[in-house]
C-alpha cells in the first residue's frame, strides 16, 4: 500500500517538475511549485508511517528499522541511510523553492524557476529511477531485505523482524538532529546558484540585484551547516570515546569546504554591493559553493574514499558526478554569457582599506578551501596514478590550514571599525592601546598557568584582542544602533569565532590523558580530584542491552556504558562519562573489561566547553538580521 | 583585468603545488593483508593495514589486546596498543596505523568501520558473514 503509493507519487512529482521546466506559457507556476512542495512533504509522512506501522515490505523499512527502535530514532531513521536522506533532501529542495519563489522571484522572469526545477528533477530522477526509499522487498535476507524493486504492482514479500538503524545513529539524540541541519545548509546553497544564474542569464536588470538576493540567500543556509558541523563534531565528541572532535576525515573536510566558501562570499558580496567591484569573483564562488555541495555529497555517498564515514552505496556517485558536470557547464555558459558585465567590475583602490581587508579574508578562506579539496581528493589522484591506498595524514592539515585560519583571526581584529580609506596603522594602534595591553595582559596571565608554545601564544593574544575588541565596540555602538544590521551579524559572528579559537588552542595545547588499571570498588586520583569506580551494572531495554560502570567523583556520578544493540549489525558502543567544567573536561572511557577489572582511559580535554559556547554565540548571529530597520 | 587574472592563476597554482608536495611527504599507506605480501616495507615505516576481525581471535596479553585480521586470503596477527573504539567487533572491518615486523603488525592506531560492509578498491561489497571462518 505504502509502497505503491510512493512509487506513483513520486512519479507524479517527477512528471510535474518537467511540465514546470518545459512550461511556457509560465501558467500555474506558483500551483504547481506549491503541490510540489505538498507532494513532497506527502512523501516524506509517507514514509514516516511506513517506519513507524513498521511496514517491513519496504525494503528501506526492513534494513533500517526495527520495531524494537525507539520513537525518536525511527523518525530519524528516515534520514538513516542513503535512498531515504534523498528524500529528505527533495522536501528540503522543495521547500527552498517554494521560499525563494515568494521572497525573491524575479519578477521579469521564470528563469530561476526553472533553473530551480531542473536541479530539483535531478535529484527526484533518482529516487525515480535509480532507488527509491519506497521500493518493494522482493527477496528477503536472514534480518532485512536483500533485493527489492522500484516499479509499482509488484509481488512482495514481508519480513517479520526489521534490521534497525546503524547502532551509531541511535546512541544519542544529536544524531537525529545533525544530518538535517547539513542537509539544510547543503540544499540551500542551490538558491544563490538560482539567483546568480538566473539573473545573470535573463540579463533584464543590469543592475546588482543578483548579488542582493545571492547574499542573503546564502547566510540561511551558511547558518544551518554552521549549526550541523558543530553538532556533528559535538556528536563525535559525546558519543565515539576518542575524545576528539575533528578529524579531517574527507567527509568532515567536505562539509567544511562549503562553509569557507559560503563565509569569504558573504564578505565579497558586502563589497559588491558598496563598491561594485568582484563582480567576477563573486560569480565564481556561488556556482563553487553550489558544486562543492553537489561534491561533498558525492565524497560522503560514494565511498570513493577510505573515510570512518563508510556509507557504502551503489551509483549514486556517477550520478552526481554527471550532476556536478551539467550544473558546471549551465554555470559556465552562463557567466561567459556576461563577460562584457564582469569587466565592468571596479578596481580595488585602497589594499589596506575595508575593500582591501576583505579581498585579503577572500583570499584566505578561498585558499583554506582550496587546500583542504586537495587533500580531501589527493589520495584519489595517487591511486589513479600509482594504484596505491593512501591516506592525507593530519600533519598536513596542520602544516597549511592552521597557518591560515591563524591569520584570518588576525585579520577579524581589524573588522570591527574598516573605512574605505587606507588603514593607518600608528592611529589604530592609538586607539586600541588600551585594549591591546588587557590582551596582553590577560594572555601573559593565562600563559603562567599552563604549557607554552609560540602557536598558542599568538592565537590567544589574537584572540583575547579580537573578543576585547568587538565586545567594547558592542558597548560603545551597539545601543545607539549605529551599523547596518548585517554588520552586527558579522560582529557576533567574529566573537563567536574569537571564543572558539580560544577554546581550540586551549584544546590542542593543554589536553592529555593516562591509562589506568583497577578494581570494582577502587579509586583512582587524576587532576586533584579522586575517582571512585563501582561495579557494572546490566540493564535490559526493548533495543539493546546496556553495561553501565558508575564512577563519581566529589560531586556527581557519571556512566560511562556499552550498548549492545539487538538483532542488528552485530556492534557495540559506548559512551564516556564526562565530568564537565568550563575550563576542561574529564573525559573516561573504558578500554577493556575483564570479570571486575578496568583499564580505563583518562583524558583531561582543555576548553571544550569554550568552543561550544564559541560555536553557539556564532550561530546566534542571526539576531541582529531580525531587526527590522534594514540600513 | 588580464593582469589581475594572471596573478589569479599564478597565486592558485603555488597554492596547488605547495599542497601537493606537503601532501605527498605526509601520506600514510594503505594496504589489505594479502597485499603485505608483495611490498617491499623498511623496518618501522608506518603503514595502514585493513581487513576484517577474525572471529574467536580476540585476546588480552599483557595488557595488548592480540587478534587477527583477513581480507579473505591471508591473515596477519595485530599486537594493539591504543584505544580500542566503541565499536570494535569480531568480523568487522577495520583500519590500523602501525608497523609491520615479521608478520606481526603492531598497532596503536584503529579505525572502525560504521558500516558491516566493507567495499573493496574494485567497489564490489564483501559480506562479512562470508569470510568469517
């Protein structure tokens, strides 16, 4: 039942979009992009009350759901595995269509809508045609299903017992939040793609519009992978054990890529709109942040690369291979279509002015993005030409990208008070001196307290002038409303960042951990503070089983616990118990178990806090574009 | 505008080669079991092995956690020393970052597959349950 009606409707919806594109007479644009939208949200409770009536025809019910799964994880299960994030992915598309057609259609054209269309029939073309979360189970496996169709009025046969999601994804609550969040941020980069494109190609305004409705539809879904990365590497932190956040794994380095990107646009575009100038630059970087999400999304799904990411899957990635190709292409013939526009742009005239400071920010969030690409796809290039294996080791990242964020925060310090004039160095320093000697102070104070190195010296000194700095200018301007609202945008997101640098060279610098070995009912001494352990306890739930080990200290009891998920893939996982302070965390694991003795492992994680808070106050920065008296 | 665009060029292509040669100083090589055999390793360089966790092959000795992994063709016993992940099983696939010495790798380093399948080079999709002995 379910699977035949999925299957029909998103036919139905594969068949609208192309009467949308091919459409002349632009009749019903607005109808159809809303039953669109509808037929997709349809979909997507379609197969919500398929995993949750656990409707085990479905192929993608039975391999990723169980009926012993809880509530909250057969939700998220629908973005558990490839067919069903699609899925996802149209509603998303669909909505963001249905957002850019009010707030910021063109009203001299139905290009961007057909551009819109187009991407859109890309990616409902799959589930279309290639695999779709509705298809039927044809044959079943021992748990779940292994073969399975994707034509309507088939046979079909149920399996008693559904599979369940990856255990991983149904450990903490933050999972069920962190891939849409990405998803969203991937998704709506297609709509300054639009907007560039579109405006460029009907070319009935010569004027800078694209670059206005390019901007501001790039800062929602910059917000959202602000948001999804920092919950993933929160998730990485509070649920893997290893105590650590970022890896530079390829599929965390893909969505990084877009972000950078996304940031040194929402700073080039402020400069086109004064100056008019980066006109060229500017069109690069929208149709980069569009393609670099069509090549993450490849990176993550074609299991091209050896990554802890490992979704294994089937050929999706030539699909959007060719995706990545035909949409570079529209770019492409688009932007040499303008040629004549693009040389229009204007000279940069001050290089330590705000124009300048900012082709400066460009060019180190563009060359961060760049490097971290070439890392991400280098391993691919050396097996084409040696047919070796290899991985990027971390050194690399830290050799070339860390000197480079480094100066970006330098630069941030300047941003709170740019002219267009030239920077004059003597009289900055005049009227920051008083700010410039707390930093110091406050760093030199900090450094008596803990190991140094150069690195960490600058980046603190950086950082403490960069917070002291914008909070100050938060105080001086912030009540007599002076600066356009996109500037106190940038301002909260600077600190954000300024708190974050904090906490990560806090993190980098001062962590370390121990080993140590004991007995039920012992304690152990770790930082000043002892550690009492307990015995295992063993609980039972409908989903898993679950081994917990108490261990308190003066103040709390923590668990750090193995959860051994039922008739799934045969995995266990565990959390660690963190004890949490502002400054650092302890953070214990437990290595092995053997009767009641533990070798536990026991880190002391510097500023983790700090850079959620970091993180947090940066993603907040959507406030001051609430305001209402746009400058 | 041509001069700008030069310089453009000029200023990706250093970024380009600057990756490039730091990327190739810092990779880590990457190998299944069987292919141990036919490489040529000097004593103490760091590889990446990977293969699938012997079943009934995993022990405690001295405080190292001892087993054996396999692609299907040949196995190789692991001396590990680190932090075992969460999501260390029997039969999964894993990655480990060590040193080879006689046949012995020792390991301090292990990445764990999320997933039960494991995709080889040539993308074709072993089954775990088919290798386990």
């Amino acid at each position: 039942m379910i699977y035949n009606t999925g299957i029909i409707f998103s036919w139905i919806s594969f068949s609208l979009l192309i009467f949308l594109f091919f459409n002349k007479k632009n009749l019903y644009t607005e109808i159809l992009v809303r039953v669109n939208l509808f037929i997709q949200v349809f979909l997507f409770c379609l197969l919500e009350v398929g995993l949750f009536l656990n409707d085990f025809s479905l192929s993608y019910v039975a391999n990723y759901s169980a009926e012993s799964t809880p509530p909250l994880y057969k939700f998220a299960s629908l973005w558990g595995s490839l067919d069903g994030s699609i899925l996802l992915w149209n509603l998303c598309l669909s909505l963001f269509m249905y957002f850019y057609l009010k707030l910021y259609k063109d009203p001299s054209s139905n290009i961007d809508i057909k551009i819109f269309t187009l991407i859109m029939i890309f990616f409902v073309g799959y589930t279309v045609f290639s695999s779709s979360p509705f298809a039927g189970c044809i044959e079943l496996a021992t748990i779940g299903c292994s073969a399975s169709t994707i034509l309507p009025f088939a046979e079909l046969v149920t399996s008693n017992i559904g599979r369940g999601p990856n255990p991983l994804l149904q450990n903490h609550p933050l999972m069920a939040i962190h891939p849409p969040m990405l998803y969203i941020g991937y998704v709506g980069m297609t709509m300054p793609f639009v907007a560039a494109t579109s405006r460029l190609y009907s070319r009935k305004d010569k004027s800078n519009s694209w670059i206005e409705v390019a901007e501001k539809t790039t800062y929602i879904p910059w917000l959202f992978l602000t948001i999804g990365i920092t919950l993933g590497a929160a998730w990485s932190y509070e649920v893997l054990g290893w105590g650590g956040y970022w890896a530079w794994d390829p599929v965390e380095n893909v969505s990084f890529i877009p972000w950078l990107l996304a940031t040194a646009f929402l700073h080039s575009a402020k400069i086109q709109k004064t100056q008019n100038t980066l006109l060229n630059w500017n069109y690069i970087l929208v149709g980069l942040m569009f393609l670099s999400t069509l090549f993450g999304t490849f990176i993550t799904r074609s299991g091209v690369l050896i990554s802890v990411h490992a979704f294994s899957n089937g050929n999706i990635g030539t699909y959007l291979l060719f995706g990545m190709l035909l949409f570079g292409l529209i770019f492409i013939g688009i932007g040499s279509k303008n040629i004549e526009y693009f040389s229009k742009s204007k000279k940069i005239d001050n290089w330590f002015g705000k124009s300048g400071f900012f082709v400066f920010n460009n060019i180190f969030l563009f060359s961060s993005a760049l490097v971290i690409f070439i890392g991400t796809i280098f391993p691919l290039i050396y097996e084409t030409l040696y047919s070796r294996q290899i991985t990027v080791g971390r050194a690399y990242y830290d050799i070339l990208v860390g000197p480079l964020l480094l100066i970006l925060l330098g630069l941030m310090i300047f941003s709170v008070k740019l002219s267009i004039r030239n920077l004059n160095i003597q009289k900055w320093f005049n009227e920051n001196v008083i700010l410039i000697n707390i930093a110091l102070i406050v760093t030199i104070f900090t450094l008596f307290l803990l190991n140094n190195s150069y690195i960490l010296i600058i980046t603190a000194s950086f950082s403490f002038l960069l917070i002291f700095t914008t909070v100050s200018n938060f105080y001086k301007s912030f009540r007599l409303t002076k600066g356009s609202n996109s500037y106190w945008t940038g301002q909260i997101a600077h600190l954000g960042i300024g708190i974050f640098a904090l906490g990560i060279i806090l993190n980098v610098s001062q962590s370390f951990s121990t080993e140590i070995e004991l007995n039920s009912f012992q304690e152990f001494n770790f930082n000043n503070d002892t550690y009492f352990v307990y015995n295992t306890i063993e609980e039972s739930l409908p989903e898993k089983n679950v081994l917990k080990l108490p261990i308190s200290n003066s103040n709390q009891t923590k668990y750090t616990s193995l959860n051994i998920f039922k008739n799934s893939a045969q995995q266990a996982i565990s959390s660690p118990a963190v004890f949490r302070s502002i400054i650092n965390d302890i953070y214990i694991t437990v290595k092995f178990i053997n009767e009641d003795s533990y070798k536990l492992i026991v880190r002391n994680n510097y500023g983790v806090l700090i850079m959620w808070i970091g993180l947090l106050i940066t993603s907040l920065s959507f406030f001051p574009r609430l305001r209402k008296n746009e400058v | 505008m041509k001069k700008n665009f030069i310089i453009v060029l000029l200023g990706i292509g250093l970024i380009i080669y600057a990756s490039t040669i730091i990327a190739s100083r810092n990779t880590i090589y990457y190998y299944t079991t069987s292919e141990t055999e036919n490489i040529e390793i000097t004593t103490n360089e760091r590889i990446k092995l990977g293969g699938f966790v012997v079943e009934d092959s995993v022990s405690q000795e001295d405080g190292f956690t001892v087993f054996t992994i396999t692609d299907g063709n040949k196995d190789i016993e692991i001396v590990f020393d680190g932090f075992i992940p969460e999501l260390f099983q029997e039969n999964m696939g894993v990655i480990l970052d060590g040193v080879l010495d006689n046949d012995i790798f020792f390991a301090d380093d292990m990445l764990v597959k999320h997933d039960n399948e494991y995709v080889s080079s040539d993308g074709e999709t072993y089954d775990v349950k088919s290798y386990s002995k």
